[in-house]
C-alpha cells in the first residue's frame, strides 16, 4: 500500500506527514529584500547530491508565497536518461544553477511592480531536479544508473527551517508550474500541518489532475514512492479525486487551477491526444471544480503550458485578466469565479 497513514496533531488542526530523521529548525539567515540561497542538509537531487531553496524575505509581510519549479518528470531508463524529461535530474541544483535561474527576475516576484499580486509577500523559491513532481521518496535503478526521487523528503527537510525563518506568517500561498503545480497539490497538507496557524492556499499552473493513460498512474506512484492521504478515497486509480479531496476537506483553503485545455506538454505525459485530453480536462473541472466554493479554475483555450510567465499580459477571451483573478484568489475575493472560454 501506498497509502499514508494521517494522524490529528489536535482536532482542529491539519492533518500531520510524518517526517524522517531528526529536523534542521535552525532560521535562515537572509538579507531582506533580496535572493540569498540556503544549502538544506537532507535534500537530494536525483543524482543523489544535495540541493536548496532560495530565499527572498520581507521583514514587513506576514505573507509567504512558496514557488515549486516545473521542469517534466521521468519514471524508468527510457524517460530519465534516453529522453532525460526531467530537468536537472543528473546535473543536480545548486547555488550556482540558481544565480543564473531566470525565474528569480520573473514577474511574480517583482516588488517593483504595483500590481503583482504577490509584490509584499515574502518568498521562497523551491527547485526541481527529483523527476517525481516534487512527491517522491523512493531510489530507484532505472539500467545501470540510480535515480534519487526525493521530492517530498525535500519539502520535509526545509519546511522546519521555513517555520522558523517566518514565524509570524498569516498566510502561505503555495503554487508551481507544470511539475511544481502538481507537488504544489500533493504537499498541501505537508505545509498546512507546518503552518498550523496561517491559512494556506494553492495556486497549481499547469497542474490539472487527470488520471493519465493506461497503467502510468501506478507506475509514478509506484515508481516515485509517493503517499496518498488515506482518507482520499481511490485517489490512486483515480487522479482528478485529489483536488475534490483537497477541497472538501479544508474548506478554509482556496484551491486555484491554471490550464490550458489542450495543453501539448502534459497531453504528451499523460498519453493522450491533444483532443482527448481537453475532453478529460473539462470533466476533471466539471467533477472535481464546479460547486466548490473554494476551488476555482481559469482555463483557457490551445494547447500552450503555463501562465505565470505570462502573468502580467495574459487575459481570457471572455475578458478576465489573468492578473486581476490571480489577485481575487489571493484576497479571497468574494468575486473570484470561475473562468471558461468557450
């Protein structure tokens, strides 16, 4: 079984992962304002060196805005080292991959710019170099070469550090693109149970959880070692119950989604056809979105991959800046609504 036994820190709070091993909770020390990168004992790449975070704290903000970088993902020989579909998964990540990573000058983590929904926040720039969507914990040997999938074991590792480093955080906005927008989802409750007393709240670019073709849905959790809530009901033969699971059970989160209907990156992954998987997209935002009141999605029309690089410019044809609804999302506008274009 694959399946994660959940156990109640107190009635009222989060449910709790376990952790491994003893936890580093010593604060992080940043300049403000600014990019400082944090080696994190614990962590591994998938060639089974250590990795980090990057950090960039505002003393003001009682807001922590969590980023997971996207990057593909790979799950035997063919995937990890013929197609090498995940990024930085032999090269590994460290501090001088980052100083070079363009995503630091991104958009969303402007200060300067007045209307960026995420410019007071506090942020953390989480990487990707495990091939499991940041949810693994397993080793595996895929021929004759090792692979490390340790995505989840990384966000146990630096989460103690992140809970000290921000003590008096409110709210914890956690989001991804692509393969980070999955792990965004599959350690909500990991960082909600770390944060017992801020609201935490998801924003999954390019993360939409159809259930692929197939046997690969069993193969990634297999293979990657990922844990499944016990109290997600099938989640592992069927993937789009995750976020109706996510939903129900914390109302008091608001779950975004970002995607493209016909998205030719994850269609790719997941085996179907562009056609096939719009077809599963909508039925995912139809059983898993529509009639929550605190899961949401913006999606719009082609077969492009990704948002948030594009954050600032991209708007729906229904008219609804992307911009404008990523802000609603934020403040828990009572207007954010559901985005579909026809």
């Amino acid at each position: 079984m694959r399946k994660l036994l959940l156990t109640f820190l107190f009635a009222s709070l989060p449910l709790a992962f376990t952790a491994c091993g003893d936890e580093d909770e010593t604060p992080i020390d940043a300049t403000p304002d600014a990019w400082t990168w944090v080696d994190v004992p614990g962590t591994e790449c998938g060639n089974g060196e250590q990795t980090g975070i990057g950090v960039n704290p505002n003393e003001a903000s009682t807001d922590l805005y969590i980023y997971l970088q996207g990057g593909g993902a790979c799950w035997d020989e063919r995937t990890c080292f013929v197609l090498r579909s995940a990024s930085n998964l032999s090269t590994g990540y460290r501090a001088a991959q980052f100083q070079t990573d363009g995503t630091r000058d991104a958009y969303m983590f402007d200060r300067e710019e007045p209307t960026n929904p995420f410019r007071g926040m506090s942020y953390v720039f989480v990487p990707y170099c495990t091939g499991d969507v940041h949810g693994g914990n397993a080793v595996q040997t895929y021929g004759t070469q090792q692979v490390h999938h340790k995505g989840a074991s990384n966000v146990e590792a630096w989460l103690p550090r992140l809970v000290s480093t921000f003590p008096g955080v409110k709210r914890v906005f956690l989001g991804g693109s692509s393969a980070g927008a999955f792990g965004a989802q599959l350690n909500y409750e990991r960082v909600a149970a770390a944060f017992p007393t801020a609201e935490v709240h998801v924003l999954a670019d390019s993360g939409q959880m159809v259930t692929p073709a197939g046997t690969l849905l069993d193969t990634w959790l297999t293979n990657w070692g990922v844990t499944i809530p016990a109290a997600c009901t099938n989640c592992e033969t069927d993937f789009t119950r995750f976020p109706a699971y996510l939903a129900d059970t914390h109302p008091e989160s608001r779950f975004a989604l970002l995607a493209w209907s016909r998205d030719g990156v994850l269609s790719n992954f997941f085996g179907y056809s562009a056609t096939d998987f719009e077809t599963r997209t909508l039925q995912l935002l139809t059983t898993s979105y529509d009639g929550r009141a605190n899961a949401r999605y913006f999606l719009k029309r082609g077969t492009q991959h990704t948002f948030l690089g594009s954050l600032d410019t991209l708007t729906s044809t229904t008219g609804v800046a992307l911009e404008d609804w990523v802000s609603q999302w934020v403040a828990g506008d009572a207007a954010w609504s559901n985005v579909l274009e026809p």
